[in-house]
C-alpha cells in the first residue's frame, strides 16, 4: 500500500479546493489535493460575477483564467415577475464585466496551475475512510484504482454539498430547503446576446447562460413538486412553456432531456476545528439565485488557506475568525434569499412562492459561542 505524507490535504479539485491549496502551497507548506474526477465531465455553474475578479487575482489566477475558453458577460437580463424584462448592466461595475466558462475547463486549469505552485494532485481520487491520527489525519483512499493512505497534519473538505469529511467527522449540513436544478445543456452556436438570462415562472425559475459553444439553461425548483408531477422532461418542458425571456434564448430541442442536481441552500454550524476546515459549499451552499458561486469558492478557500498558516504560526484564533466570517456569509446569503424571492408576487398560490414570499425572515442563531 502507498503512503503519502504532507502538512496539508485538500479533499476536492473544485475552486474552493484549489483556492485553498494554492494558498498554502505558495507558502512553502507540502500540500496534496485529491479530486475524484479527471475533469472531462461536464460540470455546471458556469457564471462568474465581476466580483470574482478580486479573488482571481489575490490568489494569483488571472493569466490562467484568461486562458479558459469563455464568453466576456455585459449584464444580466431578467424577467422576474411583470411584464418587462430589467437589465442590469456591468459597464459601470467597478470590478469589470462577468465572464461565461465552460466550468470543466475551468477547474482543470486551476489544478493545474496548482500543480505549477507545488500541489501534489492526484485526479480519480475516490477517499473511503478517514480518522484522526496523533500527528493530525490518516486518510485511505483509491487513486486510479490503486490503494493508497494519506498522511497530513490539517485536512480541508472541498467536497461540494456532500461534505464528505464534515459530515462524517462532525455534524451533517442543515438544510434550508428543497431546491433541485434541471439542467440541459445546448452544444450549437453561440447566441448574439452574451448576457445571463434569469426568469420566474409558476413552479420554479430558469436561467440561461450562454457558452462559447451553445448554452446551458436550468430550471430551479423544489424536489417534492417535481416528485409530484411524475415526468422531470415533462414538467421541464412544461415550465419552459411559460417562459417569455429564456424560451427567446435558449433552443430546446426534441433529445433534451433534463439532468437533476441538488441545489439546495445549506450550512455547516462548524466549518473549522482542531486541524480541519470546510470551504466552498462544504462550508455553505447559497441558492444559486444568490449569484455567488465561484466568487464564494474562492474567497472561502483562500480565507481557509489564510487561517491555517496564521494557526501555524501561533494565532490560536486564527480559524475562530474564519467561523465568523462564513456565519456572515449564511446570514447575508439568507437574507439576500429571502430579499430577492419576495420581488415576485405573480405566483403567490404557487407552492414553490408562496413557501419563499410569504414566510417569515428566517435568520440562524449565532452558530458558535464568542
């Protein structure tokens, strides 16, 4: 069996992983990171806000995001109840315009760049078994078929919603609601308009964003509504029907046929302690209409990085400050949830709004004691 040691382990390739790893790594500390994937699937969240550019560039990522097939994005477009469709234009946006990208692309490029700055990563990755050791964490995990344990003294779980490590060696994640996403994704020209299209429909919402390639186009509602109608092609279809703005942008065709991802808003109560963290949405999952994805990736994977080399050094409440700033995440997250679902008033005895417009603000508790 193969042994592997190092002083940190990132479990999961995505931008939070990678943001966390090239932290550390460029500060001289051995850094592994494993991924289960090769990168050649398709991957979805496809949108970078313009405030990701300050974190692209913080972490030392702007060359190779310029390298990353993509479309340059002017605005957003939404249709969010009413009859007139808002624009919200980026060319006045202090931090430039957003940026479309073939999301698979661009997290194959951040391990690599990775790799530029040190990390040891190690793609098809699968961990099966994972405890706590006197010199920190022992991981076993299948790498390309091959068994192999890991050694590290810190551990961060970069694992998306399944949380992997959190789950196992803490508590699982709360979840705020039901939300599913049904994808399709169109590989044909591109559109003329480059902007991100957003609309509210009666059971759910869609989005539209256009790739250098085709499009992406997904439909977000909750799981117990899509259950209900039976046929998740159906009830796409259905919905898309209604659609006014997404149906002028996006081509549906007879051989698509939905994907369904979680996407649902979910927490950690903990997202650090002795040894380990949680970036990325293995710390918090905002709902996608949030629009902070990869933004919130990246700043929680280089905050984790920042906070493990600060305990490193002697700062005992180096991590207790990053719990705080990831439980103002969820509150604003929350709040700015609850802020942007009530805009629509158009469906209110629709289950999926009526459940986000008229229920109360709801906010967690403080998630830790001071």
């Amino acid at each position: 069996m193969m042994r592997h040691c190092c002083d940190v382990l990132i479990l999961g390739g995505g931008p939070s992983g990678c943001a966390a790893a090239i932290t550390v790594a460029q500060s001289g500390h051995s850094t592994t990171l494993l991924e289960r994937s090769d990168y050649c699937g398709v991957r979805f969240g496809e949108s970078l806000a313009p405030e990701t550019a300050p974190w692209i560039a913080r972490i030392g990522l702007s060359a190779t995001v310029r390298e990353v097939p993509g479309l340059v994005s002017p605005g957003i477009q939404s249709l969010w109840g009413g009859f007139l469709p808002a624009e919200t234009d980026f060319l006045f946006n202090p931090f430039g315009p957003g940026l479309h990208v073939d999301r698979a692309k661009f997290d194959a490029a951040l391990a690599c760049h990775a790799e530029r700055c040190g990390v040891a990563v190690f793609r098809k990755a699968r961990p099966s078994h994972c405890r706590q050791s006197p010199a920190g964490w022992e991981l076993t995990a299948q790498v390309d078929g091959v068994l192999r344990i890991f050694k590290s003294r810190w551990i961060v779980d970069a694992t998306g919603r399944s949380a992997w490590f959190v789950r196992r060696h803490v508590a699982a994640p709360r979840v705020v609601d039901r939300l599913v996403a049904l994808v399709v994704r169109e590989a044909s020209d591109q559109s003329a308009d480059r902007r991100l299209a957003m609309e509210a429909v009666p059971d759910g919402w869609f989005y539209f964003t256009p790739l250098p390639h085709g499009g992406v186009a997904a439909l977000l509602t909750d799981s117990d509504l899509l259950s209900s109608f039976g046929d998740a092609d159906a009830f796409w279809r259905d919905q898309f029907a209604r659609s006014r703005l997404v149906a002028t942008r996006f081509r549906l065709k007879d051989h698509h046929r939905p994907r369904i991802l979680n996407a649902s808003t979910q927490y950690c109560s903990h997202v650090a302690g002795p040894n380990w963290a949680a970036v990325g949405d293995a710390a918090v999952a905002l709902d996608p209409l949030c629009g902070s994805g990869i933004c919130q990736s990246l700043a929680s994977g280089f905050g984790a990085g920042r906070s493990i080399l600060a305990e490193t050094t002697g700062d005992q409440d180096a991590m207790l400050r990053y719990q705080k700033i990831i439980d103002e995440l969820v509150r604003n997250g929350l709040a700015e949830r609850a802020r942007l679902y009530r805009k629509v008033t158009d469906w209110i005895h629709r289950p999926f709004w009526r459940r986000r417009v008229l229920s109360q603000d709801w906010l967690p508790a403080r998630m830790i004691s001071p």
